[in-house]
C-alpha cells in the first residue's frame, strides 16, 4: 500500500471530525490526493429517507455533503473501491404524533406534525464496475454512526396565534442505537474516465435494529439518493501530472519496440 493510499485511508476515518472545514481541506489536498489511481472531491445530493416497519411513517426530504475516494484496483481499469464519509447526513421519517408524558406539552402538540431527524455520518465502502460507456454499477455496506443531535421535530399551530407556529425538539440518541449496517447499490455515469464528475442514484437498506429496546417490529433505515461527484485539484496540475505519466510510458513502449527492430 502506497503512502497516498494510507493518507487517504486516513482522511476516510477521521473525516467526520472536519466538518466545518471540509471545502477548505478538500481545495488544499485535492491535488495530493488525485493521481492516476486514486480520486478524491465532494459528493453530496438529494435523499428521501424512511424507517421501515414503522406504523404511520412517511418518506422525509434531506441534503447530504462529503468526502468521495474512487480507489483504482490494481491496473484493471474497470474495477474501482468507492468509499468515503457523508459527514452530513440525514435519516429518519415523518411520523405520527405520540404522548411527551408532559400534560402541557401534550396539550400543545397532540396533533403536531413529527419529523424524525436521525443525523449521523455513514460510510460507504462499494465496489464499482465501471463499463466502456462510463455508466457504473456499486455494491457494498454502509456504516453509520447516530449523532448526539438526533431528534423529534414537534412542530404544531399556535391556537392563540394561527399565524404562527411552535415547535418542540425531543433528543432520541438514548432510545436507538448508535450503530447502523446496510447494504447500498448504485447505478451512475461519470463524464471522464477517471477524474470527471459523476452523477447516480443509490438505494441504501439498513439491516440492523435501530431501536434499543425490542419493539413489536424491528425498524430499519432506508434511503433514497440522488448525488454528484465533483472531484478537486483534478484540474490543469493534475491533468499534466497524467499527461506526464502518459507520455513517459509510451516514451518506454515506443524504446521497446526500437530495440526489437534494431535485432
């Protein structure tokens, strides 16, 4: 394993604790990290999440952003690892109001709207098979960890004031588990053979119980996606480091065959 390969494994795991800095970070190593077998950017998108098994649950609308590596395999040109960190992500579901054990509370949001909001970060880690065409296929698990900001959204009318709403947020980290495990398939196209940007959409099914305590049925993440890839520092220094690389190698291929004539 090559010292950029190790970085970026670096990078993967403790990518979570930069959130607030990921652009800045992205723009300073991306021209490190891209080479000619490995690519490195922001992926980030649209998702519709939901909680399977949950009675009253509806699909929630999200936005996701992270880190992205398509890790080459060996010199077979069709064979990527693509993994990474969504360092924002969210799951959860709309779900049906329920008592707060407060009668104040209970009084106010009895028929509020809830939102679930489950944040965490996720890594996938997907093998890519990538045809002539540049369309791909992806398989592979997702890991996600529960945030300690994980929460119930009550959010109700203001009977004294309709113009008006009030919300109420209720923590959950300590009902679910903070560990998450699915398995995730993708389809996309990639607009350059290696370092252009790709669009796909990906299905994700968790396959662990996400609740602590055992329910009458075991809930389960799911979610819907719909994402870019933009690759950084795959620009002009980039593409003449591969142009470079390139033109060294048919340098060597056109001495071989120079030699062999000359026998």
């Amino acid at each position: 394993m090559t010292k950029k390969h190790v970085l970026a494994l670096f990078l993967t795991l403790f990518a979570f604790q930069l959130t607030q800095s990921q652009v800045l970070i992205s723009l300073l190593l991306g021209d490190k990290l891209n080479t000619g077998k490995i690519s490195f950017g922001l992926e980030g998108g649209y998702n519709l999440s939901n909680i399977s098994n949950l009675e009253g649950a509806k699909a929630a609308s999200n936005f996701n952003l992270g880190f992205y590596f398509d890790l080459l395999l060996k010199e077979n040109k069709n064979w990527f690892v693509h993994t990474g960190v969504i360092v924002k992500s969210t799951m959860g579901a709309n779900i049906d109001a329920y008592p707060l054990n407060d009668e104040s509370l209970d009084n106010l949001f009895e028929d509020a709207d809830v939102r679930r909001k489950i944040n965490a970060f996720n890594i996938p880690i997907l093998a890519r098979y990538k045809f002539k065409n540049n369309l791909f296929v992806e398989l592979g698990p997702m890991i996600g960890f529960m945030l300690k900001k994980s929460h119930d959204e009550f959010t109700a009318i203001n009977l004294e004031d309709k113009e008006d709403e009030l919300q109420y947020n209720r923590k959950i980290r300590d009902d679910h588990k903070l560990f998450d495990l699915g398995a995730q398939v993708g389809l996309g196209y990639q607009l350059k053979a290696m370092h252009g940007m790709s669009v796909a959409v990906k299905y994700y099914q968790g396959v662990v119980d996400i609740n602590k305590e055992a329910m009458d049925k075991a809930h389960y993440n799911n979610s819907f996606y719909v994402v870019a890839s933009i690759p950084i520092g795959a620009g002009e220094k980039a593409q003449a480091k591969n142009e470079a690389a390139k033109a060294k190698k048919e340098a060597k291929k056109a001495s071989k065959e120079k030699a062999i004539n000359n026998i």
